[in-house]
C-alpha cells in the first residue's frame, strides 16, 4: 500500500482498532463468555495479520508431532470459501466446495487418518466433534487467533519475517486484524518463512523487537519452508521419462506466491506465465481455458498443494483434462533448536473421555 495513502486511512484503523480493543477487554474481563474445554487440549494456530503466513504447513506439523507423541489429534478450522454451512466432518467424497480448499488439504495430507472438521460456531464444532470422534486427544484449531470465544490451552501466533506484525497497522491503513497489542495472548510466538541462513545475531534483533508486545518470557521461534519434489495432480502424469522442459505455467490462488516463485527460478524453472489469482480463489472453466493458451508439449503447470484441492473441483475436469498438473508440497523445518522446543511446549496426551 503506497505510505501516503496508509496514512490517509490511519483514522479509520484506530477506529477499528479500538472497537477490536474494546471486545478483547470484554473477553479479557470475562463480560463476554469465552469457554474453556476441559475433556481434551485445545491447540490454536494464527496470526495477526491477514493471510499468507503459513498456517496450513504448521498445523500439519503440530499435528504430525502430536502424532508421533501417541495422540491421536484432529483439525478444526472454519471452512473458509466452502458453499456450505454448520458442522462437516471431512470424508472422501468432499470437496474444496463443500469443506474449503485448506481442511480438504489437510485431509488429503494425512491420507483421511487425522479427523478433520470445519464449523463456522468453534464452540458448537468443538462438541460435534468430540462427540463423534470420542478417542481424539487433542484438537487443534486452525486460524482462530481472533476467535475469543474458545479459550485454548496453547496459543500459537504466527508472524512472517518479510512481513513481521510489529512493523504493520490495523486495516485499512495495513494488514492486521487487530493492534500488535493482541501478541500478549500468545504462548510461542513463530516467526514464518525465514531464510535458512538468518544469523543468531538477526534472530535476537526480531526476538526484541516481537517481545515489546508479547508477554515476558513467551518463547520466540523461526521457521522456513521446504519445498519437495513436484507431485502429479491426478496421478495420470509421469515424471520418470517424461521429456519436460524447463518451462512452466505457474498458477497460484493463494496470498504469499513470492517465496514459491523464488524457489521455482533458484531450482532453474522457468516462468513463462503466471496466472495469480486471490487466496482461496474459486477457479473457474474460463481461466483454466486461459491459463491453456501458455501450455504447450514440453511444458508443465505449477500449482501449490492448496490450490490443487480446488483444480479438482468437477466442474473443471473437461478442462483440466490433457494438462500436465503438479503441485509443489510444502513443510516446516525450524532453526536452531526451534522444533524440540515446541515439542516441549505441547500440551501431554491425556486420556480421552466421552462428551456429555
């Protein structure tokens, strides 16, 4: 956003900075109800800042790790862009139509074998969930920073490092959701998408700068991505002896495709067109025919993980049809010690109980 017209709108985001500071003080006072779960941990992951900062790669490896503790975790997540209403626990026969592009993925990650549900009410998602899948352990809210009204035992607060919360204002004038004051609520603050080589010396310097808002002594971590090989999105295509190029289509419907563009060119992938649309964009039969005018033999398409949820949408497969479609995975690794300190932080398997 060009600084003047940050400026412009500055008014109006202390306005809604202070209609944000007034209900976290009502939730904070206990003036508006905000219930705890006592049968099982409740793990939130978010951010202060609108999109983009990696949520879907970290909870999948808070769940992973609650995993290989013995417990057996489940997602719960809104279900953003889903045409659907109320509770939905995920099953096969869904789609990013009928779950959200984000809970489907997440599904698909961890092959149907983690619980994964979406409610637009985390309270009444909680009990639904619970109820139907009694031996869950621990579940783990996905992007519910701002949802006050389930208190959860550890609050994860995410935060980029190009784009760290503390240099940033309240929407219009920036990006946040809410003042930088709201890092205060968080028990591990992560700093996202760093680079692999950022100094202990660069590391302190963020470290002070987010603890001018978080509470003293609240661990402060880094995290990068790691790119895996590209993954067909069909199955149909064939990487071993296939004469590709090194041209691609890259299509992307997500907030943040700078880092995956960067990693593509630094691999030796050749960008020839980009087709960017906005996060958690509905692609439709239209820009996929589009899109086609860059395809040529030799050539592949490009897409993230998140994004190829929604290409599989039915109404798209007489265009998808023919084109050679993978998608890039992503994963979290810390620096440093960051991964066995979290591990420590985890809320400790407990015995499932039934929901009354």
């Amino acid at each position: 956003m060009p600084r003047l017209l940050s400026w412009l709108l500055l008014p109006f985001a202390w306005l809604y900075a202070g209609i944000m500071a007034v209900r976290n003080w009502l939730y904070d006072k206990g003036w508006k109800a905000s219930a705890q779960f006592g049968v099982v941990p409740v793990v939130s992951v978010g951010n202060l800042r609108v999109g983009g900062t990696g949520k879907t790669p970290h909870v999948a490896w808070l769940v992973q790790e609650l995993r290989h503790q013995g417990q057996q975790p489940a997602i719960l997540s809104r279900g953003y862009g889903r045409r659907t209403r109320g509770f939905r626990l995920a099953s096969p026969t869904e789609t990013a139509a009928t779950l959200g592009d984000e809970p489907l993925q997440q599904f698909q990650h961890f092959w149907g074998q983690v619980p994964v549900a979406v409610c637009e009410d985390r309270q009444a998602g909680l009990r639904a969930l619970l109820q139907q899948q009694p031996t869950v352990s621990t579940v783990v809210l996905d992007d519910a920073y701002q949802h006050r009204r389930v208190r959860p035992d550890f609050s994860v607060l995410l935060t980029e490092q190009q784009r760290p919360f503390y240099e940033d204002e309240v929407l219009p004038a920036g990006r946040l959701r809410e003042s930088r004051a709201g890092a205060v609520r968080a028990d591990v603050v992560i700093v996202t998408k760093c680079e692999p080589t950022l100094t202990t010396a660069q590391q302190l310097a963020i470290e002070q700068r987010v603890r001018r808002y978080s509470r003293p002594g609240v661990p402060v971590l880094f995290s990068t991505y790691v790119y895996g090989e590209p993954v067909p999105l069909t199955g149909q295509e064939q990487l071993v002896g296939a004469s590709y190029t090194s041209e691609i289509v890259l299509l992307t419907g997500i907030a943040q495709p700078g880092p995956l563009q960067e990693y593509l060119r630094a691999a030796g992938y050749h960008i020839v067109h980009h087709a960017q649309f906005s996060d958690h964009h509905a692609f439709t039969v239209q820009e996929i025919a589009a899109m086609k005018a860059y395809y040529a033999p030799g050539r592949r398409i490009f897409t993230t993980q998140k994004d190829a949820t929604r290409l599989l949408d039915p109404a798209l497969h007489t265009e998808m049809v023919g084109l050679s479609v993978f998608y890039i995975p992503i994963a979290v690794e810390f620096l440093a010690d960051g991964a066995n300190r979290l591990r420590q932080l985890l809320p400790a398997p407990i015995q499932p109980q039934a929901v009354v």
